[in-house]
C-alpha cells in the first residue's frame, strides 16, 4: 500500500517540499510513497515547484481509515486532516514544539529536532542516499532551507541549517543571494489574494488564557503592498475569526529586509496583547516590533493577556 507523505495545512514551501523529498526517499528505498497537499501552496512554494520542475503533489481530499502516512512538519492535530488518528501514522518528523493528540496504532519513528527546517532534518536522515536524489529534490531542499530561514535571518536559524544549505547550493551550482531573492520575490506577490486568503495563508491556532487565537504571519519584502490593503485585512478578520471559530487573528507583516514585524491592531484585546506580550505602547492600528521575525521563536512563545 502506497504511503502518503505530507505536511500542515496552508502549505508553505517546507510543507511543500518536504513531503516531496521524503516520499522520493521512502521510493528509493523500496517503499512506495507518495507526496501529498493539504491545501494550494503558497506563492512562494508554488514558484519552488516551478523553479525546480516538479510536478505539483496532488491535494488530499480523502484520507481512508488504515492509510499507512507520514507526517512532516507538524505534529498538530489541529494542523491535519480530522480524521488523521485513523490513518496508520508511520512516521512523524518535524522542528516544532510537541503538540500531543495524535494516536498511532504501534511504535512508530519520530524524529523532532530544534533545528530552522524540516528539510534540514530530512537531509540528516537521507545521508548518503541523497548522493542518489535528482537535482529537483536537492534543489527543493535548499529552497526549504533559505525559506524556513529567510536566508539566515530568522533567529530559529542554526549552524547546521545554514552549512547544510551551502553544501547543497555548491552542489548544485547555486548562488544562495539570487535563489532567495528569487524565492522572497515569489512569496511577497500576493496581488490574487483576497483579504481572508491572506489571514489564513501562513497561520497556526494558539490559545492564550481562554481565547482562541489564529496567529497568522506573512513574510514579505514588500510591506507596502499588504499596509496599503490594512482597512481591508482587519476588516475581513472578524469574519475569518467567526469562520474558523476563533476569537480573534492576529496578523504579523515580516518584513524580511528591515527584519521587523508591523501588528494590526484593529480591537482592544489585540491592542492588549500586544502591550502585554511585547512591552510596547499602541497608540494606532498597527505597531512595530523590531527583531521580530520568528512565529516560532518570537510570537508564540510570547503571547500572553
């Protein structure tokens, strides 16, 4: 039975890419496996898959009971299909905290390690397999990497990220400033977008002393684009909020050059969240935390009334 790799919800380009490398693996050696999305990539994993000529994995509409998969990325239920504690979970790994909540039918092999990117991890476990990997899935790796790091920028960024990522970039010729460039270019092209696409887009559930909280970030070099749509974002995020069963989203704008986040603050308990989790001082709509790139690092961990 054919294995089903994949990542969370909204896929970026590490939970595009991820699934990709590690059901090439799983092929290589002897297991059938099969990458999959839970959603449409992002512009800039939809440019990665371009980029690279890989063909785009095919949308999960239907996990059956008994389903042998592979979860990369994530170990959220809230993050994955409903009826994911009845699949055959053979396998989770992935650099985020531990949730709990999911269920496997026996022991299985988890691998989570504190390191900027699932494809970093990936490439540990393939060793020296990954001499045999086409270009493309070495390619998607490095994408992964510079994404998940914002080229190196991002504090969740370690030594090991970054020496994996330049091993792969003289591999194949690469120079690392043009591809993300390239990559960054790709993710702040949010033009097609509606306003609650761009709320949900790059966003995890968290929960603060009773209120249910969708923490959306969106990582860009161009910031002007998304605060010259702002009475238009905090306008949608009540109805994304009710839709999605949250109290509130809360929506960071990175802005990868600068390396700060821009918060909208369109209410009092956004308003009040932020003064108490960051010791700033809101006086408007938004308010500006500079050394904030992390959502990991920086935002969750952080967050308090």
């Amino acid at each position: 039975m054919t294995t089903l790799v994949f990542g969370h919800k909204s896929p970026d380009t590490d939970s595009t890419g991820s699934p990709i490398i590690w059901a090439w693996y799983l092929s290589h050696c002897g297991t059938p496996a099969e990458p999959r999305l839970l959603g449409e990539p992002n512009t800039e994993a939809a440019f990665m898959l371009t980029h690279w000529d890989l063909p785009k994995p095919a949308l999960l509409t239907d996990l059956a009971p008994g389903t042998p998969v592979v979860i990369v990325d994530t170990n959220n239920p809230a993050e994955l299909p409903e009826t994911i504690n009845d699949a055959a979970i053979t396998g989770i790994i992935d650099h985020h905290m531990l949730v709990g909540g999911l269920k496997t039918r026996s022991p299985i092999d988890i691998t989570v390690r504190p390191l900027a990117c699932t494809a970093t991890i990936l490439h540990d476990l393939i060793g020296d397999d990954l001499g045999h990997a086409p270009r493309s899935i070495k390619g998607a790796m490095l994408s992964c990497i510079l994404s998940d790091t914002l080229q190196f920028r991002s504090p969740t960024t370690t030594p090991h990220d970054r020496a994996v990522a330049e091993k792969l970039a003289r591999e194949l010729g690469v120079d690392i400033p043009d591809l993300a460039a390239q990559l960054f270019a790709a993710k702040s092209d949010v033009s097609r977008f509606s306003d609650a696409e761009l709320l949900r887009m790059d966003s995890k559930e968290y929960e603060i002393d009773g209120h249910d909280l969708r923490i959306s970030v969106l990582e860009t070099t161009a910031p002007k684009v998304l605060l010259d749509r702002k009475a238009a974002l905090m306008a949608a995020m009540p109805g994304v909020a009710k839709e999605d069963d949250a109290d509130q989203v809360l929506f960071f704008i990175i802005d990868i050059l600068r390396e700060e986040a821009t918060l909208l603050v369109p209410d009092d308990l956004t308003r009040t969240i932020a003064e108490a989790s960051f010791g700033v001082t809101v006086t408007g709509d938004t308010v500006v935390l500079p050394g904030i790139l992390s959502r990991k690092k920086q935002i969750i961990p952080m967050l308090k009334l």
